[in-house]
C-alpha cells in the first residue's frame, strides 16, 4: 500500500503578497506571532504511525506542510499517487484537515481519507458528520488501528469493524467500533528514528495526573507507559547518528514520572557515551536532588515545567495538586545543577481574578525561573475543561466547525472586566520572557560541584563573557571542547565572540572559520559566519558598519527547517515510491553498564 502520512496547514495559507480566501483563511486579525513554538513541529504519533506502516511492509511518505502556502499544496497532494492519506487533527489545524481531505478526494477519489490525533479523538463523530470527504476517524492510540486499516484496504475488505476507529455504514449512519485495548509493551513498536530524522524524542504515554486544561487523558487513556531504559537508549543512538544537531528535545507529557527509569536511562547514556544536550517537560513535584544531579550529567539543559499559576486558589481550581512552594523548591534544585528552568503559565484558569494573577506575578518575581511563557487558556475538546463549560452550557461543540479562531482562548469563569484586562496584559507580555540569568558566582558554583560536566563550563564562560572577563570566558570555552561538549560549533562561536570583544579580527574570522569546518550545522553560527562575510565584504570596520555577533545557546536557534520534522523543501523526487529497509534489532543494554555508571565512573568506553 502506499500511504502518505501528511501534518496540514491551519487553513488555506496565502503566499507572500497574495490575496487572502476570505473563508477558508485565517481568521481574522490572526498574526504570524499567535503560532507557538511547537506548532509546525511534526507531531510525534504521525512518525509512529509511518515507522509502523514502514515495517509492516508498506510503502510511506510523510509531509510537514503546516506551513505551506495552499497553492503548494494543491500541486503536492496531486503528485501523490497514494491508496491511504492520513492526518492528524489537533484543535489548531481542524480547518486545514477538512480543506485537505475535501483536496484528497477532488484529486484522488479512491483514495482513502483518515484522521487522528487528539482533536478527532474528542470529536471523532463529529468530524464525520460535517465532513464527508473523511473516511475514517482513530481514536487515540492509533498505531494498531491504522495498522488494521492497512491491511483490509490492501486486502480489499471493508472498513467496518475496526476497534478504535469510526466510521460511516452503508446507511450513512456514523458508527463507533469496540474499544481497542492499550498497547501494553510499548517496545513492540517501531522506533520512528529507525527511519526519519527529527529532533524530538517520546519516550513515554499518558500522565498519572488530571489538570483540567490537558488532554492527555483523551488521546492515551488513564496512566503512565514507558519505554524500556534499552529501548529508549537504542532509539537515541539512532536519532544522533542521523541528527547534525547534538540536540535532543523530550516530549513526554511527564517525562520524569517513574524515578528509577529516568535514573537508570541517565546512567545508561553516560555509560554508553552518548553526547548530546536535551531537554524536556515534567512536574514540580517530580524532580528531587539526585535526580537532577543525573539528568545534568547525562546532557540535561532545560526543564519545561508545567507551572499555570502562582495562585494557590488557581492551581488547586485546576487540580494540579502543586503548591508555589513545591515549585520554588524544585526550581532552586534545578538552578543548583544549572538546569535551565522555563515556566509555561496560563492566565485565565479557573478561578482567576485580577487579585490571583497579581500572584501569580508577584510569586514569578520570587521564584526568578529562567524563563516563562504565558498562554490564554483555551479550551480544548477532550478535557475536563471543555465537559464542564459544555454541561454549564456556556459552549457549544458545534463552535469547532462553525466559526475560523484557530483555539478557542476565553477566560473559564473571570468576571467580563477582568477578563478584558487579561487579554490586554497578554497583549503586552506575550512570547517567551527571560527572567533570571545566573551570574559568575552561581556558575562558579554549579562548576565546583561538576567539575567534569562539559555545558557547566560552557555556563560559566558565557557568565565570564558578561561580565567582561574574557581570558576567564576562553578557559572554560577550552576545557569545553577538551571535555568533548557536543556542540562544538557553538564554542567555536563563542571563542569568535570573545576575540570580537578584544578587537582581535584575525581570531573572529579564524574561530569562525573552525566552527563552520568541524560543525556547520548550527543556525546560530552560520549566521555569524554570514555576517562577517558580508562585513568583510562591505569593508570591515573602515565601512563604518558595526559587526554584530550571536552567543546565544537556545534549543529554539538550533532547529533544522528539514521535513518530516519541520515544513522545509520537498526533495525533487518526493512523488516516487520507493521500498524502506527494515530497521535494526534492538541492543540490549548490559548490566554492568548502569552498574559502572552509579558508581560514578566518569569516561567510559562506546559500548556497541
């Protein structure tokens, strides 16, 4: 079978300077700057979807065109000749997966249309009632339900029947099959790093707890599944080896659930000497001291935690079961190991007033995260959430086909006035926010109690660099690379940085130079790179011009605009079929690896 797996625009997208579909495009006063940062990220469950289908012997393709313009679009989707499309439908794109499965069957007619993802799950009869065009809806867990689907389609039976899908019978009537049982052993899958190359990483399902915002519940059902330890290590080893970037971003909806896993998974990294820097989202109130000492030394960067409030009233409204001092506490345990630490905050939770955000404000300015970022809350189908504002009847599903907002953002229950105040505040802070950048003294610090940790001497020779202590700053950059820090292009640059601050042209180009030979993949440096040319080019310093360096390290400039994992460019050949090579069995990890690694062994050898 031959199966295109494809991510779509929110909407019918114009190209630059072109008129805009005054209904089927954005909604109107939409800005390019309402898209988070994790909106054109291809979504993890289409890559195991495809990495599922690949192995099961059929033939796969998989498109990131969340960005494309829709005249782009229109000339992809008819240069695929493929017996099965699938989508995954998110609140966000609804519109963009309607518009797409309407396209599919104006082209490709016998073509079968299903869709995914957490917004069909909640809405899956919905979605074909109002959408003729779609075939077929996989509620939740899709891997084994699309794989059913495969299989009847490729042996010509009906597609009737399936648990975990529905569907429309022969009457017309939309019909709902069995249930589908979660898949217990979550190593049986396929890895998608076998075959595709993207940056973010799941190495678990599902969440033990129910805030009333998320949806997790909807999409994987009750409680937490992980990978094994040897798979997720296996499955590392395979997304480096096909990354430039030494980055990787973990996406599981509370990574650090289960302790001992995630102990036993930072060990197993060090003792297989993987290298590479990463971050991900967890709890507050999962994270303790030893902990984040592992997850430091196994490459750990960042934590995005999942903070709403700093209104005891709020959070307990929204059941986060957290308190602000629970997350002071873990925030100073992650800023004593240098993790970066980035709060995601809502405003206009349940039982919020102007008096619980002051708060919230106030209690930001004590806890000092390295950044925060705020989002209006919006309701989404599929929460708790959107079952009690549906019950209060103050919202109608029937709204997620009938009006063009990309999320339904409205305050849960604030006062008209005070809600009209949020909204203006959100307009003035909106984007990500930096609040607290340690200083030489804290990194110093962090240095003293992981003297062997690559990225903490980094840390402290950007802290150097600020303060002006530039033979300090080049130092540590040195110990650095001598400490194999995964990113060397970045030291490169960094070291370019501290020659431009002596006036020392010849080691900015000569730095420069380095980074971009032995590591010209990062986004950062290249820029730099770019810019001095061009600077160069203009005259140098005789041209007047100021020469304007970059030092930054965040994950945000160092992704790669290359498909699946982003909307890039299409290959030239991404019409033609080919057949995929099955991926290899995994490695076992031995025993004696995490042994050595608790012990405290500090370099140890690639364990094949």
């Amino acid at each position: 079978m031959r199966v295109a797996l494809i991510y779509p625009p929110p909407w019918k997208m114009p190209l630059a300077g072109e008129a805009i579909d005054p209904v089927d495009g954005p909604p109107e006063g939409h800005e390019p700057a309402h898209f988070d940062g994790d909106f054109f990220q291809m979504p993890y469950g289409l890559l195991s979807l495809g990495a599922q289908a690949i192995r099961a012997g059929h033939q796969v393709k998989l498109f990131n065109l969340s960005a494309y313009a829709w005249t782009a679009l229109e000339g992809v989707v008819a240069a695929l000749d493929a017996d099965v499309f699938g989508m995954s439908c998110w609140t966000s794109n609804r519109r963009g997966v309607a518009l797409v499965a309407k396209l599919i069957k104006q082209l490709h007619p016998r073509a079968t249309v299903v869709i995914g993802g957490p917004h069909a799950t909640a809405l899956g009869k919905e979605l074909l009632a109002h959408h003729p065009d779609i075939d077929l809806v996989c509620e939740g867990e899709g891997d084994e339900t699309f794989l059913d689907l495969l299989q009847r389609r490729a042996a010509g039976k009906p597609l009737n029947g399936i648990p975990g899908a529905l569907w429309r019978s022969s009457e017309g009537k939309i019909v709902k099959g069995p249930e589908r049982v979660k898949l217990k052993d979550l190593d049986a899958l396929a890895p998608p790093h076998a075959y595709f190359d993207t940056h973010i990483l799941m190495t678990s399902r599902g969440c033990p707890w129910q805030c009333t915002f998320c949806g997790a519940e909807n999409t994987w059902g009750r409680g937490f599944r992980g990978h094994s330890v040897r798979y997720v290590l296996y499955e590392l080893e395979m997304a480096l080896a096909r990354l430039p970037v030494k980055m990787v971003q973990i996406k599981d909806d509370t990574f650090t659930t289960n302790k001992r896993r995630v102990l036993e998974l930072c060990r197993g990294i060090r003792a297989r000497g993987l290298k590479f820097l990463w971050s991900c989202d967890t709890r507050v109130d999962v994270l303790d001291d030893e902990l984040l000492r592992e997850m430091r030394l196994a490459g750990c960067e960042r934590l995005s935690l999942g903070v709403e409030s700093g209104s005891p009233t709020v959070l307990a409204a929204m059941d986060k079961k957290i308190t602000p001092d629970e997350i002071v506490a873990s925030t100073e345990l992650a800023k004593k190991w240098g993790i970066k630490v980035r709060y995601y905050m809502i405003v206009g939770a349940r039982g919020e007033t102007r008096e619980t955000f002051q708060e919230t404000l106030d209690f930001l300015a004590r806890a000092r995260p390295h950044q925060f970022l705020f989002s209006c809350l919006a309701i989404y189908p599929g929460t708790r959430d959107f079952d009690d504002a549906e019950a209060a009847g103050w919202l109608d599903r029937e709204i997620y086909f009938t009006e063009k907002f990309q999320e339904y953002m409205t305050p849960f229950d604030a006062s008209e006035e005070d809600g009209a105040y949020f909204a203006r505040w959100f307009q003035r802070h909106r984007g990500l926010r930096t609040l607290y950048e340690p200083d030489v003294e804290a990194c110093e610090a962090i240095v003293a109690r992981l003297p062997e940790h690559h990225a903490a001497h980094v840390d402290l020779a950007q802290a150097y660099g600020r303060a002006g202590r530039l033979d300090e700053a080049e130092r540590h950059l040195r110990r650095a690379l001598e400490l194999g820090y995964p990113c060397p292009g970045l030291l490169h640059n960094d070291l370019a940085c501290v020659a431009y601050a002596r006036g020392d042209l010849p080691n900015v180009i000569a730095e420069l130079a380095e980074g971009v030979q032995v590591d010209p993949q990062h986004a950062v440096l290249l820029r730099n790179h770019a810019a001095l040319q061009a600077w160069l080019e203009a005259g140098g310093a005789a041209s007047g011009e100021t020469l304007q360096l970059d030092a930054r390290h965040g994950f945000e400039l160092l992704e790669r605009t290359a498909q699946p994992s982003l909307p890039g460019p299409l290959a030239k050949d991404f019409d033609v079929w080919a057949e995929h090579a099955p991926p290899q069995p995994i490695a076992p990890i031995r025993p004696e690896e995490l042994v050595a690694a608790s012990q405290g062994a500090r370099r140890l050898s690639v364990v094949a």
